[in-house]
C-alpha cells in the first residue's frame, strides 16, 4: 500500500518546527493524536499486526473498527489457534466472516479439523475466487466430517498442505476434490513423525498417494514430512506423473531407502533439490543413481547411514552442486572431503553443513575452508566438541562471503571458548552475516567486563544480522540487553526456541514453509 509522503513530510516538518507560548517550548504538533491520522495511515500501521492485536483493536471505536475489517487486512488467515492464529467459535462465524470480511482478497487460510466442512469449503469457492494457499489441518482428527454432498472446492489453488492423522482415512474427502486441485503447484503432506512414540504401532496408509499424484500433474515443489508409510514406491508414483518436479523433499520418511532413486533422477530432468534428512538410505542403491547425469543443485542427506565409498562416489559425479547438508554421517570423513575436492565437483558450492561430523579432523576441515571458504554463503560446522574457537578465529578471515554460520556444541567441554575474540573477528570478517548461532554451552563461554565492546562492534559492522541464537545464560542476557538497547529487540534469539539452518539458502524455500 502506497502511503503518501506529503503526510509523513507534513509530519516531519511540523514536528521540527517549536514556537514559545508562556516561557516553555511547544511543538504546533504536540496536542496531535493517534485519532488524527488518515485512515489509509492508519491502515498500514494495521498491516503489520497480527489477526489477534487487529481485533482486539476493533473494540476501541466505530473508526478503528471499521479500518479492522478493511478486507485488505485479511489476505492471510490462520484459524488454528494453537499455531499463534484466530479462535472462531462455531461453524456460523465462520461463515459469516468468509461472506463480510474475506471475500475475493483473501489468498491464504488454515483451517483445523472442525472447521472443515463441505459448507465451509463450499463457501468458499463461491465467496473467495482469488484463493491460492490453503492448509487443512487434520492431525487431531478422531473422526471426519461428512463430505458425501460436497460439490464445489476452491480451483485457483497453487499450494495445498495437508496434515494427516495416524488413524483417519482421509479417501472419502480426497475423491471429493481430485477434480478440482489439477492445477497444484506446490503439495505439502505432513505427517505424525513428531508425535510419534517408541513402541511400535501398526501403521496406516491414511491417504492414496498413487490416486493423488494423478490428480496432480502439475507440481514443481512436493514435501512429503514425517510420513511413517511413505517409501519407494510413493517417490516412483510421483515421478512418474509429475515431469515439472523442481524439489522433492522427503525429511523423516525412515522406509524410503533410495532403490527408486535411479528411475527418479532419469525421470524429472528438472529436479535441483532432493532433502532426504532422517530416511533409511542404502548406500547399493544411492549409488546405483546416474549422478554425473543429474541437474541436482541441492542435497540433504543429514542423519543416513551412507557409507564412505558411496559418499566419495555420489559427491565427486555430482557436477553442478551448491547446497550440500550431510551431517550426522559416520562415514562422512577427511578422506571424502579430499577426494570431494580433488575430483573439481566442488567449485559451484555455495553452502555446507556438516553438523556432528565426529570423523572429520581440524586439518581436513581448515584445508576445505582454506580453499573454498570464500565462496561459501554458509557455514555449518556445529556439533563437534574437536572444533572449538581456536579453529574459528582460523577460519572466519576466509568467509568474508557467508551469511549464515551455525558453529558451537551444546556438550560440556574440557576447554574454554573465548567468545570476545570470536565476536571481534566476526564482526571484522563477516560483515554480510545475517544468521548466526553459538550452540556452546553457556558454563564454557568466557567473556570478560569489556564484552560490551565486542557487541557494540558486532551489532555496528554487521548491520545485516537479523537472527543470532545462543544458549540461555549470562552472555545470552548481556546480548539481548545490547541490542535491545539499539531497537533490535527481534535479533538475539535463545537455541531452546529457535535455531539456525542454511535452508534459507534454498531456491525453494518459500515454498516448502508450512506450519
């Protein structure tokens, strides 16, 4: 929304300008409130609240509250109270909301389980024509509504996520809605993985992926989440059908092993990422894959069980790789990281993570950097007790480029971390930094009375730092209060609540948020 200078320039001079009235200095401006503000003024200060801060604010006049159902405040809508969205209370509000306060500029809604209803949807595929991400929430479904009436779904969807239940068969709804999601661009299916207990439990195929991929021809981006029944096969079904497949994501899927692998990579010639985080791969079958052949130009592999021979294999016949996540690998080594770079395959990199990667020493580590570090845009050599702040303050002078760095592990050390020092040269070498994570344990962190200083030099020279996460503790709090201090109050972040990754980074990541 276009907000006009002359106001703000109205604002401005007239605050500037002071004049005398009985011996004290008054601005012509003082006695000027809130209430005097142009409406389209104070529709953009709306803009940047959330949907809850926007009606409680409604209850303080006729005018406010009218500017609070302006429908252009409510293009993006949440109805899933425990995710931070609105409590609608019963099936008519609702309704009643997507007739007066949605309408044609909504672009985005979630809905929990006991809003979704055929009169719910209906509703909105008559009222919201411009409706083109939509999220249906059925993880504490017990039981589904009756959609055997249904006739009419939103059709301008170009995002669907869909998050499933561990019980609830979800075909009766979906044979509702194949015809009308053909034009799906981007599918989200996500499971129970971090619901999930230890005991073993029979597990359900709760939705048809074989009938859903086709329904869906046109996808580009598929994440398929925590699915405990999701294997091979499902990946074969989709590449079979979907030939604009740009990224497949398939975190925390433990059947998927990679023996459709091969038939993937000679189908989807235009898939460049593929996040196999937590799967059970076989390293026979990864390397059974036409790597050299592929246009992969992102790679998850963090937390399998791929052995040094495939590693060396698969990375050195990758030719256009930029994004690598390997962590957690036992068989990740020096001796793969040498070869990796011997073989020339590494030039495109732009990022690395290696996150927990006991097997590899300080020296392989330093030789990689020492070559490759100015390239990088991100950093992530976390999770490793042997790579403490005397390899850091080696290593930082050489990525001048990064903008993410993740670095520290929350185990106890022997040894102490002079973090002053890390700042100073962070702050000296990094000035295009925008993420950055300490993970050390805050008992292992030594700072002394003049940290204050560091800060300030952080906070000044890198003035592109919008996330930097630390472990709860004293050094935590002296870095809040300093950049609180600046009116930075969202940048200091503690690891209990958030943490950094190189995802950013991705092509697709706009597209595979959810939640």
């Amino acid at each position: 929304m276009d907000i006009s200078t002359d106001i703000w320039g109205q604002l401005a001079v007239e605050a500037s300008q002071v004049y005398l009235s009985d011996g004290t200095v008054r601005s012509p401006f003082a006695d000027t409130t809130i209430e005097k503000l142009p409406d389209k003024v104070l529709l953009h200060i709306f803009s940047y609240l959330s949907h809850r801060e926007i009606c409680r604010l409604a209850r303080i006049c006729r005018r406010w509250r009218q500017i609070a159902y302006d429908t252009r405040l409510w293009k993006n809508v949440s109805l899933r109270p425990e995710v931070s969205g609105l409590h609608v209370g019963s099936l008519e509000m609702l309704l009643q909301l997507i007739s007066v306060r949605f309408g044609p500029t909504l672009r985005y809604i979630e809905l929990p389980i006991e809003l979704i209803t055929h009169t719910v949807l209906h509703e909105l595929s008559a009222k919201c024509p411009n409706l083109t991400h939509m999220l249906l929430d059925f993880s504490t479904a017990m039981q589904l509504h009756d959609f055997s009436e249904m006739q009419a779904f939103p059709t301008k969807l170009r995002y669907m996520c869909i998050c499933l239940s561990e019980v609830i068969f979800m075909e009766g709804f979906m044979r509702k809605i194949y015809n009308f999601i053909n034009g799906l661009e981007v599918l989200h299916l996500i499971g129970t993985y971090e619901k999930c207990e230890e005991e073993e439990e029979e597990i359900y195929e709760v939705i048809n992926v074989h009938k859903l991929k086709s329904a869906t021809p046109n996808l580009r981006v598929i994440n398929l989440y925590g699915i405990n029944f999701i294997d091979d096969s499902h990946i074969d079904a989709f590449s079979s059908n979907c030939i604009q497949l740009e990224c497949l994501a398939v975190n925390f899927c433990n059947k998927v092993t990679g023996s459709t692998l091969k038939t993937l990579i000679q189908r989807s010639k235009r898939l460049t990422c593929l996040l196999m985080n937590g799967t059970s791969l076989k390293s026979e079958f990864v390397m059974q894959a036409e790597w050299d052949k592929c246009a992969l130009l992102e790679l998850d592999i963090t937390a399998t069980d791929l052995s040094t021979e495939c590693l060396v294999d698969m990375l050195t016949r990758i030719p256009t790789l930029k994004f690598l996540s390997a962590g957690q690998i036992n068989g990740f080594n020096d001796s793969v990281l040498k070869l990796w770079m011997e073989s020339g395959t590494t030039r495109p990199l732009i990022s690395l993570d290696l996150d927990s990667s006991d097997n590899i020493t300080d020296e392989g580590l330093l030789k990689f950097v020492q070559r490759h570090g100015q390239q990088l845009s991100a950093c992530c050599l976390s999770g490793m007790p042997h790579i403490t702040d005397q390899l850091w303050m080696s290593i930082l002078p050489l990525l001048g480029n990064c903008k993410i760095i993740v670095m520290g592990t929350a185990e106890k050390l022997g040894v102490n971390i002079h973090v002053d020092q890390l700042m100073d040269t962070i702050a000296s070498n990094c000035g295009n930094l925008e993420r950055l994570e300490l993970r050390w344990d805050p008992d292992n962190l030594r700072f002394s009375d003049k940290s204050q200083k560091a800060i300030d030099i952080l906070r000044v020279k890198c003035l592109k730092l919008r996330c930097m996460v630390l472990s709860d503790g004293r050094y935590y709090e002296t870095v809040k209060a300093n950049f609180e201090r600046a009116d930075r109050i969202t940048v200091v972040r503690t690891t209990t609540c958030c943490r950094v990754s190189p995802y950013h980074l991705l092509r697709n990541y706009n597209d595979l948020i959810f939640n």
